[in-house]
C-alpha cells in the first residue's frame, strides 16, 4: 500500500506517494528525476548515494522512503547556490580530484558534511571522514587535498 | 526482481514487500510484534535491516518503525549521581560527540567512532547494535564490561536486567518476538578505575571485528582490586572471561601480569573459522586485543 511522504529536497517541498519498500535513494533517482546521487553497492558500504538529511551525511540507499518523511534533504545538485559552486566542488576541480566521477557526488557530499562540522580539517579529519566513501579509481590523495583547500578557503 | 550477486548470494535491488507501521506508543509497537508473531521487524536506524533485507536474509511482513517513540529516544543525561542513562535510540554519532560521555565514560565515544562509517554513524543506534546481538557488535563488550544494565519492554511490563544476561546466542536476545530495548543505564567509573575497549579489523571502516576485547579495571594501592574482561566476536555472544579476571585480580598488573590474563582470556574464548578468520588466529589475536586493553588501563 503507498503511503504519502512530504520531504524538502534542496529548498523544495515534494509530496510524493511511494510503496514503503522504496528507498530514499529510488525516490530522488526514480520519482524526482534527481540523478546526480548514484547508485553504487546500494548496501551501505561505498558511499556513492550520500546525501545530507537534515545536515547529517548519510546513505540514502539505506533510509527507508517512509522514513524520510518530513526530512530535509540536500543532494549534489542543491549544493551549488545562486549559480556560484559551493567550495567543495571548485577544490574538486581546481585539484583535479575527478577521475571517473563516480564517486564523485557522494564523496562531496560527505565533504560538505565534514567541513560544515570542522572549517578547516587536520588530514587526519579528512581521512577519517570520508572513511565511508569508495573511490574506485583509488585517487584519494587529490580527494584529501581538494577537502584540505576547501577548508582553507574563508 | 533479483540478481546474482557475488559468490552465489542474492542480491535484491528492489527490496520485498511489507507493510510499515508508526506505532503510537512502546505498548501499541509491543502489540504489533505480537499480532505478526515474528514475521515483523523493528526499524530504528534500519542499518542492519534494509542490508539484511537486500541480502535476502530478512523479509519481514510488517516494519514497526519506532525511531519516534518519545520514551525510547532524547539525550544522554545523568541517571542519579552515580550512572548515566542512554536512550537506545541514540545514533552512535551521538554517543561519539556526547560531552558528558566523552568527560565520564570516553570508552564509549571511542568505541562508536570505530564502527562503521560516518554515514552509518549517523543513523545505526547503540539499541540497534545490542538488539541485533551480532556476536561481533562493538557496543556489547564495553558496555558489558562497564557493567551497564538495560531496561526490557514486554507484554508483561517493564524489567530492568544487567546487559550480560541479554544476549542468548547469535542474533537472540532474551527480547524474544515481542520485546523492546529500553534505556541502557551505565555505572560510572569508581575511583581508580579505568576501561579501554580494542577491536582488531583488516579495515578501518566498514569492517567488523575478528577479535576484540573490553576492560574495566581497578586499582587500590598498587594493586587490582577488581576487573572486567569481556572477549567480541570469539563466541556467539560477547563473553566474559572469570578465567581472566582472576588471572589480573590482586595482582600488581605488570607486564607478566598482564600476559597471564591475555593466555587466559585466549584459552577461555570459543571462535569460529569464517571469511574473516580462522579459529586459531582468532584465539591468537584474542591474546593481542586483551593485552592491548589491560596494558592501556594499566599503564
């Protein structure tokens, strides 16, 4: 039986009738079109479907849809603010912490999350940080440096 | 819809049906547990179950979704002058940045920080972890071996049990069908004590424990006047080890000390071979988490 859910999703109010057995994750990517959270292990593991709930990095492929009701949520394409990138994303460009990309949205999005609870992370933060984020390209150095050169942005 | 995943598990993308319930109360979710006689599952971070669900290891008829049960959630606090209360709905991101654990009990918040990753942190709770009762969760040994005692709602009412007597084998817990998780309630430490909690994984994140250990020991002039030895993921449940225990108490807890009750806690644990680790290494590694423990707590 589908249940209504009404959820916040970078700055807009959705009201969305799901079946509970749905993800967070299926109703960004399937019912709201918004595709920059990807799909990876879709168990909790690699990190690839972060988003922010309600400020808290968290997976999305693991928060029950009916669960989400109510929440406020930010994904990759609500980060951006008047058409001006957050830092996080220019550092991940100017340091060339893209490979595949892949894991590209998840990881800035737990980056976000890290730099809104510490402006300006010792590397070992950072490492600890993003702890639960995969990059499969294994090009994390320039990942830990694209987050230290946020962080040192005012 | 279904996919083979790696060595022949089942992987769903698409989760089963089941029906999910808000209960409005701890007796009306009681109730409900009741009326699926088993076939329904308690939500609280929903870390282990979506996965378990995934991995085609749980299909519960009905999800019973307490996460917003006023009298199983809200902050950690004091619980008279000489203990602290732990709502079992408190993320373990919460136990790892509670000021007044990290001032009274700092075993705990180093020990959540261990778990897991900061995504899961932030929604799997400690009542989660000690209900789904994995011979391997973090929580358990610390807890257990700081003495913690956990409040238990059953149709019959409410009890309060200590924590070593809640688990009753791999994924059991005295719980049963219809039993709630409470409040878990740990002394703080008497003067001279101190606990240290030591997990041994290949990963630092996301990986669970081969082996670990958790300690509570005190010391009056020089000597151990008492101590707590609690052994993870080495039996199906977390152990506590007397053997070991004796072995360190009234001792002066030296370096032969210590080692004495590391051979002891090793000999008394019962590991199984499993992809992580053999049996034999498991006893082994026994001997290096409890020796890292106690030498941290007595150095």
């Amino acid at each position: 039986m589908r249940v209504e859910i009404t959820l916040t999703v970078n700055g807009d109010p959705y009201s969305v009738h799901v079946e509970p057995n749905r993800t967070l994750l299926d109703v960004l990517r399937d019912d709201l079109g918004l595709t920059g959270t990807n799909r990876g292990c879709n168990q909790g593991d690699c990190g690839a479907c972060t988003v922010l709930v309600d400020g808290k990095a968290m997976n999305a492929c693991l928060v029950l849809a009916p669960d989400a009701d109510g929440a406020q949520i930010t994904t990759i394409e609500g980060l951006a603010t008047g058409g001006r990138l957050h830092p996080i994303q220019q550092a991940f460009i100017d340091e060339g912490a893209v490979q595949c990309g892949y894991c590209t949205p998840g990881m800035i999005m737990t980056a976000a999350a890290l730099l809104a609870a510490h402006p300006d992370p010792t590397e070992e933060q950072i490492r600890n940080g993003i702890e639960g984020n995969l990059c499969r390209c294994t090009g994390y150095e320039s990942i830990v440096r694209a987050v230290r050169a946020a962080g040192r942005k005012p | 819809m279904r996919r083979r995943w790696e060595r022949g598990k089942v992987f769903r993308s698409v989760l089963p049906h089941f029906e999910y319930v808000r209960p409005r109360s701890v007796k009306d979710a009681i109730r409900i547990l009741a009326r699926y006689r088993g076939e329904a599952a308690l939500l609280a971070g929903g870390t282990d179950l979506v996965v378990r669900m995934k991995m085609d290891r749980a299909a519960p008829r009905a999800i019973v979704d307490i996460k917003r049960l006023a009298p199983l959630g809200g902050p950690v606090k004091p619980s008279g002058r000489s203990a602290i209360a732990i709502p079992p709905l408190t993320t373990l991101a919460e136990i790892a940045s509670s000021a007044l654990l990290k001032r009274r009990l700092p075993v705990l918040p180093a020990t959540a920080l261990l778990m897991a990753s900061p995504q899961v942190r932030n929604r799997a709770t400690v009542g989660g972890n000690l209900a789904n009762a994995a011979p391997s969760a973090d929580m358990a040994p610390p807890l257990m071996a700081l003495g913690a005692r956990v409040r238990i709602h059953t149709r019959g009412g409410v009890k309060t049990i200590p924590l070593e007597q809640f688990f009753t084998g791999p994924g059991e817990t005295v719980l049963g069908v219809t039993g709630i998780l409470g409040t878990i309630t740990v002394p703080l430490l008497p003067r001279g004590a101190r606990a240290s909690y030591q997990a041994y994984t290949v990963r630092e994140a996301m990986d669970l424990s081969i082996a670990s250990a958790a300690v509570r020991v005190q010391k009056k002039a020089g000597k151990v006047v008492s101590a707590c030895i609690v052994l993870g993921a080495v039996a199906p449940t977390p152990l506590r080890v007397p053997e070991a225990e004796e072995a360190l108490t009234g001792t002066r807890g030296t370096a032969g000390d210590i080692d004495a009750a590391a051979e002891a806690a090793s000999r008394a644990s019962m590991p199984i071979t499993d992809v992580r680790a053999t049996e034999g290494y498991r006893r082994d590694i026994v001997r290096v988490v409890v020796r890292r423990a106690l030498s941290e707590v007595l150095s």
